[in-house]
C-alpha cells in the first residue's frame, strides 16, 4: 500500500517562499497522478495542484506555486513563492491511480501546517 509523508511546512512572513515536500512509498509511483490540496480552519478542503505528466493548478496558486516530481526520489513537490496570509492552512499531498471525483484520491497524507504572517 503507497504511503504518504509530508514535510517542509513552517511560519513564514508574507512574501516569503517554503518548498513542500512529499514522500510516496510504493512501486507505482510514476504512474499515478499526485496532488496538493490545503484545508484552513472552518473551511472546505480545497485543491491547490495536481502532476502527472502535465501539471494542473487552482486559480489561487497559478503563478506562484509549482508542482514538480522526482520519480526516481519518489517524492513530489510544492514550490510556494510570494506566500499571502490566506495560504495559512494545512497542506496535504495526495496519490490516485485512476480519474475519479474532484476529491476522490485512493492515499493521503497526514499533513503540514503552513503559517504566514503579515
């Protein structure tokens, strides 16, 4: 069973940059399409980006976050760069094998906090 583990969340100021990491267990990496999703307190669960051979973002990210992947590291990736406040919000990476729902992914992770302030 793939396993997911995220990293690199911290407190940073407005403007500044983090870069997210997500480990991925599993010999099926490669082929399955892997997403970042984020969730702040009271609000829905909302998608940020997602990669498999092309990548795909959500308005709020466009411009300022990218999405890569290191197949032989297993590991995919979120560059932020010029963080705002509302980007506060837990930060969770996601594994699918197939096309389903908008939020229908098979493995998630456990999360990391990301925090800017103003």
């Amino acid at each position: 069973q793939v396993q997911l583990v995220e990293s690199g969340g911290a407190a940073v100021q407005a403007g500044g940059s983090l870069r997210l990491s997500c480990a991925a267990s599993g010999d099926i990496f490669s082929n399955y399409e892997m997403g970042w999703f984020r969730q702040a307190p009271g609000k829905e669960r909302e998608f940020v980006a997602r990669i498999l051979w092309s990548t795909y973002y959500a308005d709020s990210a466009k411009g300022r976050f990218t999405i890569s992947r290191d197949n032989a590291k297993s590991t995919v990736y979120l560059q932020m760069n010029n963080l705002k406040p509302e980007d506060t919000a837990v930060y969770y990476c996601a594994a699918r094998s197939r096309m389903q729902g908008p939020y229908e992914y098979d493995y998630w992770g456990q999360g990391t906090q990301v925090t800017v302030s103003s």
